[in-house]
C-alpha cells in the first residue's frame, strides 16, 4: 500500500469481507469482493487523548466504511483505508470562525434593483384597473 498519512496499526482496523450485489455474473457470485472496515476511535493509540475526542464528536465512536467499487477485494480494501484517512483528516481540520460582515451598498442597490425589476414584472401581468383608463 501507499505512504499513509496516519499509520493506523492493522491490529485496530476490523476488515470484514463478503460478496458485492449487483451484476457481474459468476465472478460475483463467488467472490468476496465488498470490504467493510470498521474503526473504533476510542480504542486507537495512534492519537492523542484530545484528538480522540474531536474524532468522537465529530465521526462517532466507531467509523464504518464500506466499499463494493472494484471487482478485486484487494483494491476495495485499498479504497476503504484511503475514505478512512479522509475522513479522518476532515475530522481533525479545525474550524475557522467566520467573521460576521455587512452587505457593501452595491450589493444592497443590486438587491434592490432586482426587487423592482421583479415587481414591475409581476404588476405587468395583472389585469389593467379600471382607474387604469
């Protein structure tokens, strides 16, 4: 496999393979070729106490991941541990804060202007009024 991002020993990975559905005739009828990985956070010694629980809060405290894509069991696994270190990754970004911030007057005229362009769009289809004469 490929150079990993973050080395989660095999001991802490539970693999488990069975037969993909779908078409595919004999091949996958007899072949386990879907993996699904599953990956206790708190059980992990590859992260820190603090780093767990932003997993947890954030992943849940078992993350499961299933792969049926490719035909070889061998690349499904391979699929599975890369969604893993994603996920992972995405888990352990910290988030930036956004910084409040006002509509600039041209946004506010454009959002005007739309509004009026809609309304008199909308006043032309009405009937004419009788005062309209």
């Amino acid at each position: 496999m490929s150079q990993r991002k973050f080395p989660i020993p095999e001991s802490e990975l539970s693999f488990r393979f069975s037969m993909s559905g779908g078409p595919g005739g004999q091949h996958a009828n007899k072949s386990n070729t879907r993996v699904e990985l599953v990956w206790e956070v708190a059980q992990s010694s590859s992260f820190d106490a603090q780093e767990k629980k932003l997993l947890e809060e954030r992943l849940g405290s078992v993350v499961r991941i299933v792969v049926t894509e490719s035909r070889s069991q061998m690349r499904n696994r391979e699929l599975a541990y890369e969604r893993l270190e994603k996920r992972i990754e995405e888990g352990l970004q910290k988030k930036i804060k956004r910084k409040p911030t006002r509509p600039s007057r041209s946004a506010k005229n454009r959002r005007l202007d739309g509004k009026k362009k809609r309304g008199n769009l909308k006043r032309q289809r009405q009937s004419p009024k009788l005062n309209d004469f």
